[in-house]
C-alpha cells in the first residue's frame, strides 16, 4: 500500500475495524473510504455491488461483523449465522469483481475445534468439533476464510485472513449480555465498587484458560500483513500467552481497585476449556505484539476514566 492508495475499512465504528482507521493514519494513510451500516448495509447483495463499482478501493480491511459474547452468540443464533455469512460473502466477492489489489479478512480463533490440541496451530481447522455456543458465529467466519481462499486458489485474487485470539481495547462493548469476558469483568467490578457491592459473580468455575489481545496490536499486525504477507493460509494473530478466567478476574480486581470477594456461579456455562494460539507462524513472518495484558487493561481503564466513560449507555 502507498500513502495514497485508496483503502476500504469495513466495519470501521467497530472495535477493530476503528483501531485499523487509527493504525492507518498514524502510518500516514489519508486515501481512506469509510461507510456506516446505515450508509451502506453490507447484507444488502445489490448495494455492495453499486459501492466498489462506484469507489473501487485499492486494498480492503474486512472487520465488519455481527460479534457479541457467549450468551449473544448462543441466543441470537440465526442472526450470527446469516449476517455474518452474508456481510463477508459480499464484500469478498464484489472486491474480487471489481480487482482489489488485496483484502484481509478477519475471523476469530473460534473457529477452531473445542477440544483442540494447545496451542492451536492454523492446520487444526476443521479437525473436530466447534463449541457448541458459539457454532453458528464459528462455521460463518470459516466459510469467510474459506471463500478468501477460494477466491484466492480459482482467481488468484489476492485474498488473505488473519484469526485473531481474543481482543479487548477501545470502543469495547461493555452490555453485561452481549459483551465478552474481559470487558464484563470490568464493568462488574466498576459496578461492584461503585455501588458497594460487596461481592462479584463470575460465570462458570473460573479454571477456562483464554488469551487477550490488544486491538491496537491487533491493528498493527493487520496492517503488517497486509504489507508483508502473501500465503495461502490463514494466519493466527495473538500474544502466545494466557491466564485462567479466576486469575484474570483477580487481576481486573486489583486494578479496578474493588475490595469485595469473587463469587463463581457453576451453573454456568465455561465454554471452551483452554484457546491458546500458537502464534509460531506469524512470528516467522516478523511480527509479535507489544501490548502485556495488564499493561493493556490499564490502558483501557485510563481511557474509560478520561472520558468518564457511563457503562450503562
């Protein structure tokens, strides 16, 4: 990509998609077309056609999804299954109709197998079955880096994914029923302390093993790959580093400055029991984040407080 180029980041209000736009610029990327959902509606087949056949960007960040947390993806199944499916179908295509230099596509690291060896390398895709709460999410952005590939193998499009882990950041969702684990835990203690609370429930035993990326590293590697890599497969970003939900809950405990007690409601679900990426291939490639954890929650905490941030909105 030059200076110039004119880039296409879709998905741009996101949590993601906002930390590529902030990548983009601080890198001195001016050229940058961006739609709202109400702008353009990337489930709507016909009208993503008359956008890159009207815009016809160069290069194309793909971080427009339907996300939520456990309960949203397990409730909200049809909804993140279909908008998922038809979001990325559309943009991939019409990217490739119109020639698009390059597109990268986003997907998660829940799309592999629940029950994966550890840590999870990008070849075990596919080699067992998904976690069933999040299945519908899950086989949507496999069929988006499926279709990238695809496209990439029949047209030689030059089409690329990257599987992030986790992520956490700024303009986070903070909704107790939609949003993930690390942003819940902070509201919960902000509440908990807030109001006196004197203890907290955490869902499930607390003994699940997960790792956390910051967005910003997320967006730097984005746009590194975008720079710098050409392969065929999908590409693992994360920190190769991860912490017990108990542990992360004590840590956000200390850092939120709460004093009450943990309180681990069993009767909820755990999820998946460990989701740890092997992040040996994006390392060859020459990238590595650069964001510890507790560094990065301090910074979202930072960020919250500077904007007197109101979790309830």
């Amino acid at each position: 990509m030059n200076k110039d180029s004119k880039i296409y980041v879709a998905g741009h209000r996101g949590m993601v998609g906002s930390a590529i736009v902030r990548k983009l610029k601080a890198e001195g990327f001016s050229n940058l077309v961006l739609k709202t959902s109400k702008e353009l509606d990337l489930r709507d087949q016909k009208a993503v056609e008359a956008f890159f056949q009207t815009e016809k960007p160069e290069y194309v960040f793909l971080a427009a999804a339907k996300v939520g947390g456990i309960v949203a993806n397990n409730v909200y199944r049809g909804e993140f299954i279909y908008e998922n499916l038809m979001i990325q179908s559309n943009v991939i295509h019409h990217a490739h109709v119109i020639g698009v230099k390059k597109l990268l596509f986003l997907g998660s690291s829940c799309i592999y197998p629940k029950m994966c060896p550890q840590p999870i390398k990008e070849e075990y895709l596919l080699s067992g079955y998904l976690e069933n709460t999040n299945e519908p999410y899950a086989i949507a952005k496999i069929a988006g880096l499926k279709t990238a590939e695809s496209y990439r193998k029949q047209y030689g499009s030059n089409f690329i994914s990257a599987m992030p882990t986790n992520l956490y950041g700024p303009n986070d969702n903070y909704d107790l029923q939609n949003s993930h684990v690390l942003p819940a835990l902070i509201r919960k203690f902000h509440d908990a302390k807030a109001n006196n609370i004197p203890s907290v429930e955490i869902w499930g035993t607390g003994s699940p093993m997960r790792e956390f990326l910051h967005v910003d590293d997320l967006a730097d590697a984005s746009v590194y790959l975008m720079q710098n890599y050409e392969g065929d497969q999908h590409v693992n970003v994360g920190t190769g580093e991860d912490i017990s939900i108990k542990d992360l809950a004590l840590m956000v405990k200390e850092l939120v400055g709460y004093p009450g007690e943990l309180k681990f409601n069993t009767d909820k679900p755990d999820g998946t029991p460990r989701k740890l990426l092997d992040v040996t291939k994006i390392h060859a490639i020459g990238w590595k984040h650069k964001i510890n954890l507790r560094e990065g929650i301090q910074k979202v905490m930072d960020e919250l407080a500077s904007k007197n941030f109101d979790f309830s909105r």
